[in-house]
C-alpha cells in the first residue's frame, strides 16, 4: 500500500477498496451503536456498554411494570379501602439490597475496564500529542522529528478523497499489532486526544503530561477529533491515524525522518 497521497484517479480506486474491504473507518449518519472496535480496550468498552444496556433495559421494564401493577390494583376504583400499613422491614431490605448487589456486580467489570486502560504495557512505538489553537503537533519518540497536523479545507479534502473536516494535511502513521504510548500536552488550553475506535480519549493539559495507549488490530485509516471545548476553532482539529503493516511503517519512517528533519531544519534557519 503506498504512503504518498495519489492523483485524483487512484485516490478514487483506492478510497473505494478501503470502503469494500472495512479499513475506512468512519462515523456513520443516524447511526445508533459504536464503530466497530479496532483495539483490544475498545471491544472491551463496547461488551461492558453491552452488558450495562441490558441490565438498565431489564430495570426499566421492572419500574414500568410495577407501575403499571400498582396502578391497576391499588387505584381507588380497585381498592376502594385503603391498607394503613406503613412499614415492612422485608420490602424495605431487598429494594435497598437489591441495587447495592446490582452496583456491586457493575463494578467489578468497570474496574478491571478502568485497570485494563490505565495499565500502559512496554510500548512499541511512543508519541507525543500536543494540542494547540487549533491544530496538533506530534513527536515521535526516539525518531529525532516532530510535525504538525492541521485539517483540511474543504477543497483539499475534496481533492485527496479525505472525509470532510476529518482529514488532515499530515498523518499519523503506525504500526499494526503493536502497544502504541500517547503521550498528551497542552500547548495553551486544554484539549483532548480523542480516537473511537480504539478506545481512547485522553485530555491534554498544559503544564503536565497524561499517557494512554491503545493496539491497533487491523490496518486502515481510523478518525478521531479534539473532544475537549478548547476555543473558537475547537472543530478544526481532527485526528487522522493509518494503521499499516511492520514493512510500510518503516518506509514511511525512513521518509519521515528525512522529510520532517528538512523541514525542522528551515524552521530553525528562518528563525536565525
């Protein structure tokens, strides 16, 4: 799979496998459910939220019932003598007992969840994520060179076959199958780190670092936005991550290396 954007004919051809094959991943209009999990965290975010819907739905039904039961056998018309009992020591121990057990059996799902996302393994490949008014900056640890990623205009999109203010000038390039550490930083305000499908949003703060980490297990090219209300321009800074085989992440980051150090290079010059 080439790395290099391609004219408008290929682009065609190649956004259009993406779609046939499931690597293109994006939000879906009306859509009711999450994308589908591209990570180990996110599938289990998405069977923890399964499981929490079917015990609020088996909830619900329950009070409805009941309502409907209390309003049926004890209104006036049913029940034209009253009862004048005013405690029972039974009812009042399950209605209390009942939900502390029902909390009790949500929460040690959601702390092994809680354990799994902030439990970082021996990364792969670490990078740093930096938010700035309005866009993000990147560095990769150990590469020797960072690069700014800004969204599209709508033209630019337009041109590459890039979903619209989702796509960005400068990817993020990774491996597939392997830890990835993010590490997250405020430049000015707080903003937030955020990519769905593989389960991850981490807020980026001046003045401290956060780390999270997630492991693509599939290739494709995978969206995400700032999720923190950081300005103005808070919709103008998306996230585009391509998750690609062991053999093209190394030859984007040959290129990478001398592409972004050239251009770190002339920054620095002008500067002088």
């Amino acid at each position: 799979m080439s790395l290099r954007r391609t004219g408008i004919g290929a682009g065609l051809v190649a956004t259009a496998a993406l779609w046939a094959t499931g690597a293109l991943a994006l939000p879906k209009d009306w859509g009711t459910t999450f994308q589908a999990p591209a990570s180990p965290v996110m599938q289990q975010i998405e069977s923890f939220h399964t499981t929490l819907l079917w015990i609020i739905t088996a909830i619900s039904l329950f009070v409805l019932a009941l309502l409907v039961w209390i309003a049926l056998r004890y209104n006036k018309r049913a029940n034209p003598t009253p009862s004048h009992v005013h405690h029972n020591t039974l009812l009042e121990i399950i209605w209390t007992g009942v939900p502390v057990i029902i909390l009790v059996l949500i929460a040690i799902p959601s702390f092994r969840l809680l354990y799994l996302e902030a439990d970082i393994p021996k990364p792969d490949v670490t990078i740093k994520a930096i938010g700035h008014q309005w866009y993000w900056g990147y560095e990769y640890a150990g590469a020797g060179f960072t690069f700014e990623s800004r969204m599209l205009s709508d033209a630019d999109a337009a041109k590459a076959h890039e979903p619209r203010m989702l796509g960005t000038d400068n990817i993020i390039v990774l491996p597939v199958n392997k830890v990835i550490e993010v590490d997250t930083a405020g430049a000015d305000v707080i903003h937030s780190w955020a990519l769905p499908e593989m389960g991850v949003k981490m807020d980026a703060v001046p003045g401290r670092i956060n780390r999270t980490w997630f492991k693509a297990l599939r290739t494709g090219t995978f969206y995400g936005q700032c999720s923190e209300l950081c300005g103005m321009a808070h919709d103008a800074m998306p996230i585009e991550v391509r998750i690609v085989n062991d053999a093209d992440y190394a030859a984007w980051l040959a290129s990478a290396k001398k592409k972004y150090a050239a251009i770190d290079g002339n920054i620095r010059l002008a500067a002088k």
